[in-house]
C-alpha cells in the first residue's frame, strides 16, 4: 500500500517564500498520513501521536528552504525517520538497563509464543531499532512509505545507487536477525 | 506490495513481517483522534510561539533559573558521564510541565531549598522558601521578584531579542543532548515517589551521582555527592497540573512594587 497519490503533489504554498507554508492544510490533508507512517515503525499510539505533532511543529519552527514537491512523501519521510530514532532510543534504553529491565520496559518477542501477526510486526520493528539508522530508513520509507528509490535518495541526500546498496543491506541484516528469532523459537518449542 | 523491486528472494522470507505490520495499521478512531489533537496542539504552537517542538523546551526562561540548576546539572558537560542521560533527556524536552524540589545539604543540614516549576509555555516559578520567589514569563519578557520578608516585589524586563536564541548560550539541556558516556547500573532499586526506582551510579566531573529513574526511563531523582561534605538532590515530577496563578506576573496587593534598578537580588 503505497501513501503516495498523484493530489499530493500540489504543494500548499500562501506566499512566495518557502517559509509561508499553510501548515493547517498540509495538517488536514496528511495529518493521518503522517500518523499511521509513525505508527507502522513504533507500534505505539501515544508514541506515534507525539510524533505526529512534532512534524508539523517542526515545520511551522524550521520550515524547508526548498519547496517541496510532494508533501504527503516529504511528512511522511519526517515521520518515519523521527519514529525510527525513537524507536533505536528506546532500544537503547534497554540494552542500557540490561535484561532484567529491558524485560519489563518493552518485552522482546518471546521464543516459544506463537508466531501469529502481532509477533511478526514485534520482531521486524524489534530488527529494526536494532540495525544502522540509515538502512532502517532506507528499509521503512521503502517498504512502510511505499517511495520509490529516487524519492528515498533526495529525501536522504544519497545517489539512488546507494539507496539501493542500502536496501539490499537492510533487507539480509533483517533477514539474518528475523531468521535468529525464529531459529530461537524454533529452538523453545522442540 | 512495496517492496517489489527489491529482489524477490530476498523479500520473500520476510513478507509476513511486512505485512503483519501494514496490516496493523492504526483504526480510523485513532487516526481521527491524533488529528484532533494535532489541530489542538498546532493551535498552541501558533498562538504561543514559545510553544514550540519538545527539543526546544526551556528556552529563554531556563536560562534565567541556569545559575541555579547549572551546579547541579552541569555534570553532563564533562568528560565521561552517564549514557543513562541519554534517555532521560527525553523527559526533559517533553513535558507538559515539569516541578523539581531541590535541595541542597551540607553536613546532612539542608541550606538551600527550592521549588522550580516550568509550564509548557516555558514560565517558571522559583521558590527559595520564604525567602525570594521569581516568576519568569518569556511570552511577557517580564520577570517578577517577590522578597517576601520585605513584602518587596520587582519586575525586571528581561532582555529584547529572539528569547530562545539568546538563550542558546545558556542552555545546559544542549550540552545534555551532546552527553555521552557510561552508566552503572545499580543492583537495589528503591522506592522514591512511591514508584520503583532503578539507579545509576556514575562519576562525572569528579562528583559521583546517582540517578533514579522508572523502569520506563522516567527521572525521578538526581542526588550528587560533591566537595566538602555538599549534597544536592533534586526530586522530579513531570505533567502535573499547575495552578495557573503560580504564574502571574501580578504584583500581590500586599507587596510594594520597587522599580528595576533595586531589583538584582533578595533585599537586605
């Protein structure tokens, strides 16, 4: 399911400047857009709410020096991005607590439970946080926002060369991790 | 399916994945109701632009109050540290509003206490117990003193300007941003607040502290041990309701308003 639609690309422009951007519009049109692309990374609602103001706040506060030419995929790419960093945080957090804590803060996907839906969404955003930031986004705007590689290469500044070397980088990392934790549960039920 | 143009054998083990993912998407109820509380949160940001994003949390209005919370938190500026902070920094840039009982002891003997209290619209209220409160409204750039054993008050205006520029110079929650290091974690927990606190011991700057924290991250308490026997503790509570009079720049009717330039500290 791709977020992106031919109507995204008017961009809501009151003035001239790029600093004159009607935020309210861009809210109304992609405000629930830009939620669900939170989501899909977090798994959190609360989280991805936060996430969600925080984009439109930062662009009343830094709006983008250069226009934009499809807002839906820009917000879209703001959110994703902010709600990898939150999620590689709390990881973190939990690495830094150790096992007895991390436990308690954000279970990880137990061996041995079944391997329904909800386990699978838990482990790849598990696999996620856990592998190098820009392969988790170059993974996520791809695979979650549906951008094309050209997209996700000006969004991050990198040839669409590198776009595609880090894809293929993020999807075997995953692949490899996703296969451990399944290797584990495997392990546990037998 | 999106990820089509990545190579099919690759992609193929891990399709479920995605799609247990996708397929997880937020309800329309919930999408609804972040878009109505993004509209509210926009509408506070535009009428209040000190308002603004988490990060930019006590701005202007911090620093004022920096000389007082610096000795205690400047820690995080030295070589080495506490990872910890890391994380708990996000309390810090993202609350509603955030009180912080401090108070320093020495010997065991408590000699200074304060009360700090910051609203989401970057007001603070400092209390030094009966001595002095200050009151600091950078959307007024208005600061209010209050000695209250003289029944003195002032109002200082604080410095023209961008506010949350001016106070780039000042603002330690920066230099805890750029923080990294390691922190140890504590065997014991403890209960402070009446919540199960998990501790961090680490040396910084050659004070050894501990923070308290939830099991969720959440600061509860900061406790440093310094030179000479001082001890400082500052005791965190986020999202509270304040009362909105804490916050007035109103010259209580009691009080005799003194004009600025007698107005740089507690009076005699």
């Amino acid at each position: 399911m791709h977020l992106l639609s031919a109507s995204d690309s008017s961009p809501p422009m009151t003035g001239n400047a790029a600093t004159k951007i009607d935020i309210d519009a861009l809210a109304i049109a992609h405000g629930r857009a830009v939620f669900r692309a939170a989501f899909r990374v977090i798994g959190d609602r609360a989280q991805a709410e936060d996430i969600q103001q925080n984009v439109f706040v930062r662009l009343i506060e830094k709006p983008p020096r250069q226009p934009i030419e499809n807002w839906k995929s820009y917000l879209c790419a703001m959110s994703t991005r902010a709600a990898i960093d939150e999620l590689r945080r709390s990881q973190r957090w939990q690495r830094l607590t150790g096992p007895r804590l991390a436990s308690r803060v954000s279970p990880e996907p137990q061996p041995g439970a079944a391997l329904d839906d909800q386990y699978r969404a838990q482990s790849l955003r598990l696999v996620l946080g856990r592998i190098p930031r820009r392969q988790a986004e170059c993974f996520a705007l791809r695979v979650f926002d549906g951008l094309e590689l050209a997209e996700i290469a000006e969004l991050l500044s990198i040839s669409s060369n590198a776009v595609s070397v880090t894809l293929n980088r993020a999807v075997n990392a995953i692949r490899d991790r996703i296969a451990a934790i399944e290797s584990r549960a495997q392990e546990t039920r037998s | 399916m999106n990820s089509q143009t990545i190579k099919q054998t690759s992609t193929e083990p891990l399709r479920k994945y995605i799609n247990a993912v996708i397929e997880q998407d937020p309800e329309a109820a919930h999408a609804d109701s972040a878009q109505r509380k993004l509209v509210a949160r926009l509408d506070r940001a535009r009428t209040d632009p000190g308002n603004g994003m988490a990060g930019r949390r006590w701005g202007w209005a911090t620093a004022a109050v920096a000389a007082v919370l610096l000795p205690a938190l400047l820690w995080t500026s030295g070589p080495g540290g506490a990872l910890a902070f890391a994380e708990v920094q996000r309390y810090f840039s993202d609350f509603e509003t955030l009180t912080t009982q401090m108070t320093t002891r020495v010997g065991g003997n408590p000699v200074v206490e304060m009360t700090i209290r910051i609203d989401d619209r970057d007001r603070v209220r400092l209390d030094s117990g009966s001595s002095f409160s200050y009151v600091i409204d950078p959307g007024q750039s208005m600061m209010l003193q209050l000695f209250h054993p003289q029944k003195r008050a002032a109002l200082v205006p604080l410095a023209e300007g961008n506010p949350v520029e001016e106070a780039d110079d000042l603002d330690w929650l920066a230099e805890i941003r750029a923080f990294q290091g390691q922190a140890e974690l504590l065997e014991q927990t403890a209960v402070i607040q009446g919540q199960e606190a998990f501790g961090f011991s680490l040396n910084a700057g050659g004070m050894d502290m501990t923070l308290w924290a939830t099991e969720s991250g959440e600061p509860l308490s900061l406790q440093m041990a310094g030179p000479g026997g001082v001890e400082t503790r500052m005791d965190f509570a986020f999202d509270r309701p304040l009362d909105e009079k804490a916050f007035s720049l109103a010259v209580p009717a009691d009080y005799r308003l003194l004009d600025s330039a007698g107005a740089d500290g507690p009076l005699d």
